[in-house]
C-alpha cells in the first residue's frame, strides 16, 4: 500500500460501520487525512486494485466475506458545512440531516434532505430524494478524486441524474458538493422539517436496524408526501400484495410497520439479509409480473460457505 498521512488499516471488519451492522472485512480501510493525501493515495495505488468509497453506511449491505481492495471512508476533514447567499457547500461526509438544518438557519430550503440517511457523497451519487425534491433538483457542482488521483469538479451534466443512479465512474470518490436552494424562513424551514420527521417517524420503522428504502419504486419516483400521491407501482404495494410484509430470513425481516424497510431483527447476516431480499423480488415478480430493483447497495463476497 503506498504510503499515506490518514489511517490505513488492513483486514478492517466493516459490520460495525454499517446501519445494517452486517459484513466481513476490507482488505484495507483507508481514512485519508484530507484530500490532496487521497489524491496522492489513489494516485499511487496500483490499478488493478479495486477502490470503494463508503459513507456511512446507511443505504449498504456488505457481503459477509467482506470486500476485496481498499474500502475508503471519509472522516471529519470532509464534513465541514458553509453557507453563502443561497448557495450551500458541504463536505461529503457531512449528513444530509445536518445540511437541511444548516441550510434552514440560513433560510435556505433543502428541507428534503432532513429525512435522508446518509452523507452528502451517497446522496449525490445515488440522487437521493424524497416528498417530490431530488438531489438533482437543486445540485450546482461536486468536487471528486478520480481513480488515478485528480481532483476534478463535476457539474450535472457529468453526472446524468437520474431516479437512484448517476453516472459517477467506478472507484471515483466524491469529497464535496455545493446545492442552491429557495429561499426561505428560517422559523417555517424548521417546522416543515419537525413535520416531516413526524410523518417519518409515523409510517417508518425508524427505530430498528434496517438501511431505508429496500428496493426502488418501479413507477420511478420517491413518495411525495401529498393526499393525492398515488401507491399504485410503490414497491412496498407490491411486496404486500405478493404476501411479503413480515416476512423472516434467519434474523432478516420485511418490516411490520413498512413493508419495503429490509431489517436486521436481530443476529441477521449478510446472507439473510440480501437472501430474504432476492426472495421477495421472486415473489412480486411471481404475483405482478414486475422485477423490483434494489435500492439497497450489496458490495463484496458472500462468506465461503456460502
């Protein structure tokens, strides 16, 4: 491994980094002081070996035999928040609810961003989104390390936004994202986001041990909060029309209160986990002719035994 001024850690276990708190270890962990020693790391790192960046592990199941390469995680050098005008900029370390409330006190609206898990770098790369507003919709520009080590800025065009996706290249590790969003007031920002954890709170299992939404809405869009919103092709209709709601894996479990929130109810693996997923998949395709799309990230090796 080149030489390097953050932490670098083999054979990492990664199970206590994700929301999940499933997965076997990286063959390294890297944790890089500030950007220019992740450039100079990945500039240095040999080409064949593979690079992936992980947040905080909110929206990820690792694979019980762990992760081949290097695993990079960024720390507090890259979680700093500023505010100038109606422009936010934040680190991708920063968590997406830190940056809505941020953003609120200076009567900036990204409001959207409060019930999001994660850090700014997984929502940006997955163009996260919720009650009708994307990360695309108030995106300005991003700062990434590419794989050979160059800093570049990145706008929306380079990305290709799309429902869950962009076109980020593999192994390309973002480290800051700026937002502009509407202005707002600061007092009425806060109670819009008190309103929306409620709701959360209400229809969501946020208290157990799960990693979000389990599988993309085949309509194509996040829930939009609203009366009128409709359910037809929401992925969680579908899992409980095919019978799926509650349904167990070892410690793995289809949510009671939410249908398409994948748990670890307690001494779950990887394996049960992505195993009761893929079985529900065959179900809703079974019951609806419809292939549910993982919303969930599955990385590594299943363990040898599996």
């Amino acid at each position: 491994m080149p030489a390097a001024r953050g932490t670098l850690t083999p054979d990492r276990p990664l199970a206590d980094l994700t929301w999940l708190r499933v997965g076997g270890p990286a063959d390294w962990l890297f944790q890089p002081a500030d950007a220019e020693d992740l450039a100079a790391f990945l500039a240095a790192l040999p080409a064949d070996v593979p690079v992936f960046p992980m947040g905080v592990g909110s929206n990820l199941i690792v694979r019980d035999g762990g992760i081949r390469g290097v695993v990079i995680r960024l720390g507090r050098a890259f979680n700093g928040i500023s505010v100038e005008g109606c422009r936010v900029t934040a680190g991708a370390a920063a968590l997406d609810a830190h940056v809505a409330r941020r953003a609120a006190e200076a009567g900036v609206d990204l409001t959207f961003l409060r019930t999001i898990p994660g850090a700014v770098g997984g929502a940006v790369r997955m163009n996260a989104g919720c009650y009708g507003r994307y990360v695309a919709d108030v995106f300005v520009s991003a700062r990434a390390v590419t794989r050979d080590g160059r800093i570049v800025t990145l706008g929306a065009a380079d990305l290709g936004f799309r429902y869950r996706q962009t076109d980020l290249p593999e192994g390309w590790v973002l480290i800051e994202a700026t937002f502009e969003g509407p202005q707002g007031d600061p007092a009425a920002l806060e109670a819009a986001m008190a309103d929306q954890i409620a709701k959360r709170d209400a229809s969501q299992p946020t208290k157990e041990r799960s990693a979000g939404s389990t599988f993309r809405n085949p309509a194509g869009f996040s829930s939009t909060g609203r009366a009128d919103d409709s359910h037809e092709l929401k992925a969680w209709t579908l899992i409980d029309a095919a019978g799926m709601r509650g349904a167990r894996r070892g410690g793995a479990q289809m949510s009671e209160k939410h249908s398409n929130f994948l748990l670890n109810a307690g001494g779950a693996s990887a394996a049960d986990l992505e195993g009761l997923g893929e079985e529900v998949r065959k179900r809703v395709f079974q019951n609806a002719g419809i292939q549910l799309e993982w919303e969930i990230m599955r990385v590594g090796e299943p363990a040898p035994d599996n």
